[in-house]
C-alpha cells in the first residue's frame, strides 16, 4: 500500500518533507547485462539465491539485457550484484520508480 501512496504522490507538486522521508526507500531490481564466461555458475548462483528453477534462469540467460531480481531491498541488490560480479558477470542495480 506504502508503495500505492508514493506512486501517488510522486507526481504531485506539494509533497511533504516527511512524505519524502517515508517513500525515500524504493525497490531494487537486479539488471543482468552479460553472464561473462561462466554462464552456468551464474544459473546455479540465480538458483540457490532465488528457488526458481534452472530453466527458467537459463531462458532468462538466453535473452540478455535481464531482470533477475524485482522490488528488493537496496542491500539484496547490492549483495546479488556483488556476487554476480565475482563471478564474470556485468549486472547493476537500478531503483525502482
């Protein structure tokens, strides 16, 4: 509902100070650009992170630029981004609006 109200009122010209202050942490999606060298460690890394199943990562794998993750919190994105990172892969982390 919180994230309704901010979607709301962001588009409003006479937004509070405290409204600003509420809505100011906003979801994280994960954007996998390019899954570098080693493509089935990143389908493993995806799996045991997420639960979702290898097929559906290596389809998503198949058609790069991606979103792994959607409406995370900044820390989930940073860290997956990290480890995605580590593992020869371009991603980045872009807030959600």
């Amino acid at each position: 509902m919180l994230q309704a109200i901010c979607g709301l009122m962001e588009g409003s010209d006479s937004v509070s100070e405290s409204f600003l202050l509420v809505c100011d942490d906003l979801p994280y999606t994960v954007v996998l650009t390019d899954s570098g060298p080693r493509a089935i460690e990143i389908v493993k890394l995806l799996h045991r992170k997420t639960g979702l199943s290898l097929w559906h990562y290596k389809l998503l794998i198949s058609e790069l630029p991606t979103s792994i993750l959607k409406d995370v919190p900044e820390e989930v994105a940073t860290v997956m981004v990290a480890e995605l990172r580590a593992l020869g892969a371009s991603a980045h982390a872009e807030g959600s609006q």
